[in-house]
C-alpha cells in the first residue's frame, strides 16, 4: 500500500481543548484537499468541451476521465469505506473510472476510454463537486479516531490527483499536438519564462563525487509512496555528474551528427524502435525550411537551443550518453548528489509549462535545475529496494505491481507541483515512452 504517514501534531497548548485542537486538523486537511481540487479544475479553464474528451494514444487519457477518477479516487478509497449507507448516486462510474485497482472492481478498457461521450463534461464536474461535498461533510462530523483513519488515505488522494495534474497537462499536450492548427493551451506566464542566459550557453561541466555508503530512500517523516522504501543503505563509488541537463542545442548536435542512424549508440531495443517509430528527433520537433521547430503548450516556436531537451526516450538518452562518451547516472547516484539541496525549481506553479534554460546565479562547478524542468531518466531498472512489500489490497496495487521492464527518473518536471516532488521520489515509465517531461543528465565514472 502507498503510504502516507499522518503529520504529527504539536501537543496542546495551555488552555486549548481537544476540540479546538480537532477543528483545526480537520480545517487543514480540507483547505488542502480543496487547494489541489481547485487547481485541477484550474488547469482546465482554458479548454472546450471538445478538448476533454480526445484520446490521441492509449498511454493518454482524456481530460475528462483524469477529473473523474481523481474523484473516484475519493468516493471509493474514503466515501464507500468511512460513510454508513453510503449510495453511489451512478453506481457505473466505478466500472467507467477504476484505472487498475483490479481488487476495487472492473474496469473500462484504458484505450477505449475516448469513446466515453457520456457522462458529459458537465456531468463529470457535477460528480466532482458532488464527491467534494461529501468530502466536506464526512470530515466536519467526523470524531478524532475516524480522523486517524481517514488522513493517512486522504493524503494519499491528494498526491493521486497531483499526479493526475502532471498527465492531464502532458495528455492534451499529445491531443493538441495532433491538431494542425496547433492550438494553445496557455501563453507562459508573464516572468515564468526565463530567457537564455550565460550558464545555458556555457559547456557543461562535471561535478565529482567521491565514494559513500549512504542512506536511499524515504525516512519516513511525511508523506512518502510504498516504492521510496524502506530507507537502506549503500554504496555508491565515485562518480561525476553533469552540472545541468542536457540542452537543445546539445542534442542538436547529436542529430547532426546521425545520431539517430549509427546503431553503436544504441541498445538492440532502442535501435528496433527507432527504426520501427522512424524517430529523427525528440517527440514534438518539426524540420521546417531547414530549421527545427518544437511544438509546445504555450504554441509552436522555434527550438530554443539553451532550453533543456525533454520529450525523449530511454533510449535516446541512453543514445545520447554512448555518443558524448559518458552514461546515464544510477538513481542512488542521483539521490546522492540531491542530498541537502533545496526542492527549488521551474514547477507546474510557475506557468511557463515548458523546461527553461539554467539560471545564472550559483557557482559554475555546481548542480543546476535538479529538480523541475525534466524528469532525468536514470540507468535503474524499477524495482523493489530490499525489504519491500507491497500491502493488501486495493491500494496496496499503487506501485508494487509495475516493478518490471521499467525505468527511474528522477527530479520532477515543469508539470509536477512542487509539493508533490521530494529527493526521494522514484517515477517510471517503459524506455520508449517519450509523452512525458523526460530529459538529460549525464554522469561518468571518476578516472
């Protein structure tokens, strides 16, 4: 089961009850379930009722299912458990928006999710509102021992739908990208963008890191997933790891030098792919009058070359590691070198929904943009760390289960929130996936 451990509560003060101690918990716990559920609706105040229905791929779901299911998230893990009587007011959205909980029931085929035109738009708000409601209702009734039980899920339904936010952002992505007429769906906000600067355009540099044993994984204060545990220890050897990801202008370079043509960069799977997918370039970039152009949330622009390069595969990462004499870093070696630095970076908060180019400010030997801007895929195959076992149950089905044939990333993106992401997170997805934030950073063995 993902996990999500209760905050601990100061003890009481002087002359302050118990309950007032309870209302203020549960007040807490409700502006933070309405703060995420307000900003989901918010990453949709620009789109049509046509924009939430379009599936472009199996791997995207519409717009519309991701703000049911973070509902159903809620009714089914919380609402159906804790409420006496509870009644599903369209007992079928539990068939129509189970995702993969095979132990909460059926599901609805995840590539035909598409062809759902009802429940409308307006329908599905309505349920969530709805959800919300009773949300409201059960916590302000409920006493300090149902409180107990219910926080550590409700936790957990909030970083659920945080997630969602991050695949709602990079699905209608993919559903906008396949329109011609390339619509936007929001012009970065005004100071969000950072333009090219020094630091972007300066070669990269390697920052040394001697051998350690060290602690990886969660230590479980706060909120962690199941799979960033249990925290263990061991040993990185020396390594180097690059000062920023890998630019534009970077893997340009790599482009021009046919890369995607020369099979010594390439694993066998990754050269059977590019062949097979006939890639030329990252997902979303467009040769134009001999110039690269890039599509992006914000509309279609030229590529910028300080930019970080994101939309690409394992593969080509690892592709692209082969062809500049380096590799991708382990994610210990990545949770390392994130150690004691601040979670501070270009997140979904910011508005600019698009990697940004290095800030100048810092040491020029020292670690940029670690978190933020792109998912930086990881050489670790995702699997469990020693001692992990995944709970019964429904959500015991999180993270367990998809331990196979799947890659780390690590650091979050310019679509992650910023109170979702910690050094400790551990995203995955297949080597060919490119739909996502994905991005650079490379590493080396110490000589």
């Amino acid at each position: 089961m993902t996990s999500a451990a209760a905050p601990v509560l100061d003890k009481e003060p002087a002359g302050r009850s118990r309950s007032d101690a309870r209302s203020t918990r549960v007040e807490s716990l409700l502006a933070r379930f309405h703060q995420v559920r307000n900003f989901t609706n918010a990453l949709c105040v620009n789109l049509e009722p046509e924009d939430f229905v379009v599936q472009s791929m199996p791997d995207v779901s519409p717009t519309k299912w991701h703000l049911a299911h973070t509902t159903w998230f809620f009714e089914t893990f919380i609402l159906k458990k804790f409420v006496s009587g509870y009644r599903a007011d369209v007992p079928d959205y539990a068939y129509l928006f189970n995702s993969y909980y095979n132990a909460a029931g059926d599901m609805h085929r995840r590539d035909l999710r598409g062809l759902i035109s009802r429940p409308t738009v307006r329908e599905a708000q309505r349920y969530r509102s709805s959800i919300d409601a009773h949300m409201d209702n059960l916590l302000s009734d409920a006493d300090e021992n149902l409180i107990e039980e219910i926080e550590p899920i409700l936790i957990l339904g909030i970083h659920h739908e945080q997630q969602h936010q991050e695949l709602l952002v990079t699905d209608i992505k993919h559903v906008f990208a396949q329109n011609p007429l390339y619509p936007v769906f929001r012009s970065g906000k005004d100071g969000a963008l950072r333009r090219p600067d020094a630091a972007a355009r300066r070669p990269c540099q390697f920052v040394d890191f001697e051998e350690a044993t060290v602690e990886i994984g969660h230590d479980g204060s706060g909120f962690s997933y199941d799979n960033e545990g249990p925290q263990h220890r061991a040993l990185v050897p020396a390594f180097s790891l690059a000062s920023r990801p890998v630019t534009n202008g970077e893997f340009l370079q790599f482009i021009e030098d046919n890369g995607y043509s020369r099979p010594e960069f390439w694993l066998s799977l990754g050269w059977m792919t590019v062949n097979e997918q006939r890639w030329q370039a990252p997902l979303y970039w467009l040769k134009r009058d001999g110039a690269w152009w890039n599509f992006t949330l914000s509309g279609f622009r030229p590529v910028a070359e300080s930019q970080p390069v994101t939309h690409v595969s394992y593969f080509e990462a690892d592709a692209y590691a082969n062809w500049a004499d380096a590799r991708l870093p382990t994610e210990f070696e990545w949770e390392c070198a994130a150690s004691n630095r601040p979670v501070e970076g270009n997140f979904v908060e910011n508005e600019a929904f698009h990697p940004q180019p290095a800030s100048a400010s810092g040491r020029t030997q020292d670690l940029h943009q670690m978190f933020g801007d792109v998912w930086e895929w990881t050489r670790s195959a995702y699997s469990p760390y020693p001692g992990y076992r995944a709970a019964p149950g429904a959500l015991g089905e999180y993270n367990g289960k998809f331990m196979c044939n799947q890659y780390v990333l690590r650091g979050g993106s310019c679509a992650t929130s910023r109170t979702h992401i910690r050094r400790t997170y551990r995203n995955f997805f297949q080597p060919e996936k490119r739909w996502q934030f994905t991005g650079i950073r490379l590493a080396r063995d110490s000589q």
